[in-house]
C-alpha cells in the first residue's frame, strides 16, 4: 500500500516540476549543480517521475510516523 501511495507523490511531483512523468529524464551537468531536462529520445532508461521517488517515499514516511503516534 504505501508503494502505491509513493508512486502517486512521485508522479504529483513530477508534475507540479513542470515535467511528464512518463517521458525519459535527461541529467546535464552544469557548472552551478545538475540540471534536470525531459528528452526527447530515450536517453534515460528511467521516466521521470522515479527520480522524485526518494523524496515522495521520505514524504510518506514522515506521515506514516505522525498517523501512528496520534
């Protein structure tokens, strides 16, 4: 239950980024950090939305602990 709950956080960051969450995500090394921009071909195995995964499953976690202890 809580993986479906993080692949709907990861998607809804994905798009509140501006990005489709299905489309591959292109990393371009800047000289300020890592930039993030969709491909247009699949450069990334990965669709977009996994790499807000990290964040949507601390997201969850956090949530989790507070409905649990209340």
């Amino acid at each position: 239950m809580d993986q479906d709950r993080i692949v709907r956080i990861a998607r809804a960051m994905c798009r509140a980024a501006r990005m489709d969450p299905d489309k591959p995500l292109a990393i371009q090394a800047a000289g300020d950090g890592i930039r993030f921009a969709q491909a247009e071909a699949d450069a990334s195995p990965l669709p977009a939305w996994r790499y807000f995964q990290p964040e949507a499953a601390a997201f969850v976690a956090r949530h989790r602990l507070r409905t649990e202890t209340a």
